[in-house]
C-alpha cells in the first residue's frame, strides 16, 4: 500500500531505495528470531518512503516508520521485564507477541492515516 501511494514521488530514485530496503526486510522476516532486524529495516523503508513522498503523504508514512520503531522498544521493555514464561531457548515468546501486537496496532494507525491522506 506505501510502495502503490508514493508512485507519483518526488524523489523517484528515494522510492527505488527503500523498496530495496523493504525487500530486504521481507526476506529477513522469514527468520522468526530476527524480528529487530527487519522491524528496523521497515522503519527505515518507511522513513525513506515519507522523505519521497509527497507533503500529504508523509504523515501516513512517517506513522508506519514509528510503528516498527515503538514496537522494537515494546519488544525489547518486555524481554528485559521477562514478559510470561521461558520458553526451552530461554526466551520469552509473550515478549514478542507484546511486541508484534503494538507494531501491528501502530501499523494499522498508520495505514488509516495513510489511506486518509491519499484519499485527499
């Protein structure tokens, strides 16, 4: 839906970048255990994304970028704070769950205001 809504971007090679960026990320999502690794890198395709986009759309774009941003720091409170229980590996699967559950509220925000701003 971001790639689709920035086709008419300011800054096409920008956009180019950070669908680079954004495969990267897909293919980093395969790996379960590597969530910090492609919720960064989503950020960072999103962040690239509000830069090429147009002035209307970045406030959509820039709230998916926080997404990822705020639930990595959710993620990352609920490990150290030993959200539910040890897993065999001892991790602690409710911490992720705690942080993919506040990425995807975020995400589903900023898709909304995303949805809005191309609308206008």
């Amino acid at each position: 839906a971001a790639w689709w809504s920035t086709r008419e971007a300011d800054r096409a090679t920008l956009r180019v970048c950070g669908l680079g960026i954004g495969v990267l990320a897909a293919a980093s999502s395969v790996v379960a255990w590597a969530s910090p690794l492609w919720m960064t890198l989503l950020a960072i395709t999103f962040a690239v994304w509000a830069v090429a986009a147009p002035r209307a759309l970045r406030p959509g774009l820039a709230t998916l970028a926080a997404a990822q941003l705020v639930g990595l720091g959710a993620l990352i409170v609920a490990i150290e704070a030993e959200v539910g229980p040890q897993d065999s590996y001892g991790d602690y699967p409710a911490a992720f769950g705690v942080g993919l559950l506040v990425t995807g509220v975020g995400s589903v925000l900023g898709l909304a205001v995303l949805a809005h701003s191309a609308r206008s």
